[in-house]
C-alpha cells in the first residue's frame, strides 16, 4: 500500500514564475491539506481539499491555489513566486471517516526561488 | 484550536524512556491531543492521539492528566532513530493541525 506521494522532489524556479505541485493521497483516503514549512519552523496549514472543494483555508495569499481531483488527488499551485515562498511543501491526507484522525503526510517538496 | 507549550529540546540515552511534555491548559472539551514527530528533511509522521483517556500504541504512549490541560509522550525504550522533532497538537473538529516549535529530542548512545 503506497503512502501520500508527491512530486517532483525538488524544484528551483526565479522569482516571479510560476509553480505546480503534485500530491497523491495514501490509498482510502479522500481529503488532502498542503502545508508550508520554512527552515527551522513547524509546518503552516495553507488550505485542504476535500470532495474537490476547498473546505479550509489558512493565512495565506490567493497565489496560493489548489485543485483536487475526482481520483482524490491534489495540486498546489503558487503565482508570481517570491523569495520567501522556498520553502518544503508538504501534502497531508486523511479519511473524511469521523473514526479515523490520523493525517498521513508525504516526503515534500522542496522549492528553491532564486 | 487551543495552542500548545512544549520545552524546546531535550536529550535521552539510548534504551531509555523518553517522556516528553506538553501544556495545553486553554484545551476545550472536543478538542483531542495529537503527537506527531519529523525526522530531518521527512514529512511529519503520525505518533499517537487522545482525547482523555491514556491511550497506547505500538509506536508510544500517551498519559492526559485528569484535567486535560497537560500530556505526556513517552517512548518506552528510545533509539536511535527516534531522534526528530516532536509536535503536540490541540486539535478540534477543524481538518488543520497548526504545528508549534515542537520539542526537539536527542537520543544519544
């Protein structure tokens, strides 16, 4: 059984492009949250998918968009990329079940914006 | 979601328990406890969770006061390997988990 996947591992773009990540969910799992996490900080919640809608979102500027897609899988997108978005981008899922709690993450990716 | 305080490192010997606190005294009655750990470069990694009963599973256990407002993570017989970057999270029926500072630990031989 594969966990969370994502691709690519590593990505280096100039200031100013445009990025997309890619997340496939551990298998029986139906919703998907994208967190940022700098260096030396704890991961930050950008938003979560869930049904192909964006269900939740945290502090974070409308560059950063999502999409999920009917196989449960999920992109990250981020506009106009600045310095400070390098960052690993990490994807999380998780089963809508009420009984099931665990969020299930993936290796990241780590984005390098020169 | 209530905000959690954990010390920010703490070291322990190889083959010994690792007990690592956290307060989360602003805690709220549905709000379940959460312990995950990341080892350098990786994704986080789901531990252990409770709401307020200790709870025990093959990875750790988890001690909650009586009151809530305060738990334990202890791994029995620490390696290695277990040295990471351990989150306490407060969280309610909302699907994010806002990560603190966690407790960095440091399993020495």
């Amino acid at each position: 059984d594969a966990g969370v996947t994502q691709s690519p591992t590593h990505l280096i773009k100039t200031r100013g492009q445009q990025v997309t990540l890619r997340c496939s969910p551990k298998s029986g799992h139906d919703t998907v949250s994208w967190y940022q996490q700098a260096l030396g900080q704890g991961p930050q919640f950008i938003f979560q998918y869930y049904e192909e809608e964006e269900r939740q979102r945290g502090n974070f500027p409308d560059r950063f968009s999502g999409h999920q897609f009917p196989n449960y899988s999920s992109e990250l997108n981020v506009n106009a990329l600045l310095l400070g978005d390098s960052a690993l981008y990490l994807c999380a899922s998780a089963s809508s079940d009420r009984g099931r709690h665990e969020q299930y993450f993936g290796p990241g990716t780590r984005l390098t914006v020169t | 979601d209530a905000k959690t305080t954990q010390p920010p490192s703490m070291d322990c010997a190889e083959g010994r328990a690792a007990n690592l606190p956290c307060n989360h005294s602003t805690i709220s009655g549905n709000e379940y406890v959460y312990w995950y750990r990341q080892i350098h470069s990786q994704g986080p990694q789901y531990i252990i969770h409770g709401l307020k009963n200790n709870e025990t599973n093959e990875m750790a256990s988890l001690i909650i006061t009586e009151d809530r407002k305060s738990s334990t993570l202890i791994l029995p017989h620490a390696t290695l390997r277990d040295t990471a970057v351990y989150y306490c999270i407060v969280k309610g029926n909302t699907g994010k988990l806002i990560f603190g500072q966690g407790t960095t630990l440091q399993v020495k031989p």
